[in-house]
C-alpha cells in the first residue's frame, strides 16, 4: 500500500499486528515492531510510516542501533511523537538493554574479557560519549561496586591513578578493572590508553591492589590491553 493509508486501509494481512498474530512477531521488520509498539501515527502518515521515518537514516544512523541514542527531546521534534510515544520508546530501549544484561550476567566472570565485555556491552556501545568506569572487586574477585570516574570525552592523559586507588580503598577493593568505550565503535586503544593502564598497573602493584585489566568497548567488539600484552613492564 502506499504511503499515507491508514492502518486500516492495508491489507489485512499486512497490518502489523494481524501479521504478528497469524506469522509471530519473529517475522515483523523492524518498522512493523516498532509501529505496534507506537500503536497510532498522525495525520497523513499511519504508525508505520513514522516508524519508518525513525528508522530512516534522515533521523541518526539507519535501524535500530541508533534507538539507544534517541533523547526525549529529539523524538518530540518528530511530527507525530508525543510526550506518550518518547516515554514509550526510551522505555522500550532501556528494557532491551537490561535484558541482553540480564542474559549476559549468567556467565559473568571477572577473570573473563570476554563474560565482562558481554555484560558492559549493551549498556555502554551506543554511547555517543565515552564512560570510563572503575569496577571493584573483592578477594575472590566478585564485584563490590563501580564507580563512572569520567563521562564526556576521556582525556587519559588526565585520569588520576590516586583518585583511583582511593575509591579502591574506601571501598576495601582486593583488585579493579578499568573499563571504558569508544564511540567510534572501534577498540584499539590510543597511546594513552596504554600509558595510563601501566601507570596504574605499576602503581597497583606497589601499594597491593591489582589492576587485573582494562576493557576498550567498541561496537560489538572489545580489546583487553592485559590479553594484548600491555600489561608488560617497558623493556620487558
């Protein structure tokens, strides 16, 4: 059907939620799950249409991987999003963060990259600022808080190993974990990504509470700097 036609006028097997009732919403495109959850459009333009226009790369980067970067205030500016229809869809975003972490929290081990990766991805990969954050752990090496030491743009250069190791005892952490994003969805860590992670590695070391690694989040991918070897000391 073209553009402009009510929910109604389609189809009856090609409205969204006929379609899932008779196919199973496995089967819906993501503008189709997204106009039900929306349930009605505007003047002139069905739920459909406006999911689609959200979807559209006019409004940020095409599909749903920019939903999580969607703001109360930028969704209002779209002819037929209401207060109601932003709460609805941040609240729909949040939920699907919470439960890929749900899923991902079974096989958390903080002696794992990856199981420590999986439970920050979601949360943290659609970012558009980079979040470092300080997780620590207890001696059998379970986490006893967290902390987002920057938000913003990260300047490593001006992270301080001693703020750090003061919220690490305050909190009478055994170890911590350095674990922060790119928003360019890409991991490799910069050269004061490396410079900071041995400054507080060494320092670490001296006054007895490791830094067991530092977690770069990119899109879908992460790079541990310990896995990678720069946790060597120089020269080594």
């Amino acid at each position: 059907m073209s553009k402009n036609n009510t929910i109604k006028e389609m189809y009856h097997e090609e409205r969204p939620y006929e379609k899932c009732e008779r196919f199973g919403a496995e089967n819906l495109t993501d503008a189709e799950l997204l106009a039900v959850i929306l349930r009605t459009g505007t003047r002139g333009e069905n739920s459909l249409d406006l999911a689609r226009s959200l979807l559209h790369p006019d409004f940020g980067k095409s599909g749903l991987h920019n939903i999580h970067q969607w703001t109360m205030e930028r969704l209002m500016r779209v002819r037929g999003i209401g207060r109601v229809k932003a709460i609805q869809i941040l609240c729909l975003s949040e939920l699907s963060k919470r439960m890929a972490r749900e899923s991902a929290v079974e096989g958390l081990d903080f002696s794992s990259p990856t199981t420590i990766a999986r439970y920050y991805m979601e949360d943290m990969r659609h970012r558009n600022r980079e979040v470092l954050k300080l997780l620590l752990l207890n001696t059998r090496s379970r986490l006893i808080g967290e902390t987002n030491v920057s938000i913003g743009t990260v300047d490593m250069a001006l992270v301080s190993p001693r703020e750090l190791f003061i919220e690490a005892i305050q909190k009478n952490a055994s170890s911590i974990i350095l674990l922060h994003n790119h928003p360019s969805g890409d991991p490799t860590p910069s050269k004061e990504d490396v410079r900071i992670t041995r400054r507080v590695h060494e320092a670490g070391m001296m006054i007895g509470i490791e830094l067991l690694d530092h977690i770069i989040i990119g899109n879908n991918c992460f790079i541990s700097l310990k896995e990678k070897g720069f946790f060597q000391q120089r020269g080594s």
